[in-house]
C-alpha cells in the first residue's frame, strides 16, 4: 500500500487529493481516497488485457514531475458490474502514477488520436480475444 498525492483532477472527484493504491492481483487494484473512506475505484493493470500505448499529455508530464527516466505505472477505472466480465473499462482517462515522487493524475486522451480506445469497454471483449 502507497499514498499518493493528487495533482490535478480525478474525473467527477475534484476533492480527492490524497489516495492510497492497494493491489489485488497483478490485473485489479482499489484506489483508496485517504480523507474520504467512501470514495473508493477500483483499477485495472490495462497491459494485462491488450496492447496500450500513448504519447502523456505535457501538463500531466508537467505537473507529476515525469520524465523519460521516470518509474511510471498507468491503470484504468473500471466500473463493476455484475457479472464481472460486464465490468467497463475506461481507456480514455488513464490514471498515472509517477511512483519516484508518489504523485499521481489522470489524464484525458483525444478519442480522434485513440479511435480503438473506448471509455466504457467490458471486460469480457477482452476475454473472447
């Protein structure tokens, strides 16, 4: 379990600014909002399920102290649904973690530059792959 600080917003949560992440499983993880013990996302290890690169928008480089030598995890909320292979994963707003400095974000890709990206992509589309 590590604690990280917010820089800039988490969609929808502009008051979560300290967050723990624990790991489940080397697929899920919850993110914790420290000063708020009902907020809680569960994340997902997005390379676990398909091939997913991106070129990290400057502000979010900028503002997570990130460069090329940078120790840098990226997960994706998923929404749980029942059953879990209905779950929904958001490809579109990646959460960045910068893990040297423990300062993370999420960033907001253009779907125009991403078109095999989806903000709400199951689960089991993955698994029938």
């Amino acid at each position: 379990m590590k604690k990280y600080d917010v820089r800039g917003n988490i969609l929808g949560f502009e008051d979560t600014i300290n967050v723990e992440i624990h790991e489940i499983d080397e697929l899920f993880a919850t993110m914790q909002d420290i000063d708020n013990k009902d907020i809680s996302f569960t994340i997902i290890n997005p390379y676990m399920l398909r091939e997913y690169s991106f070129d990290l928008p400057t502000d979010i480089k900028v503002i997570l102290g990130i460069n090329e030598k940078s120790n840098v995890s990226v997960y994706n909320i998923v929404v749980i649904q029942k059953p879990l292979e209905n779950s929904t994963i958001n490809f579109l707003a990646p959460i960045i973690v910068n893990n040297d400095n423990n300062k993370i974000g999420q960033a907001l890709l253009n779907p125009k530059r991403h078109p095999d990206f989806g903000m709400s992509e199951t689960i089991k589309s993955f698994k029938e792959k």
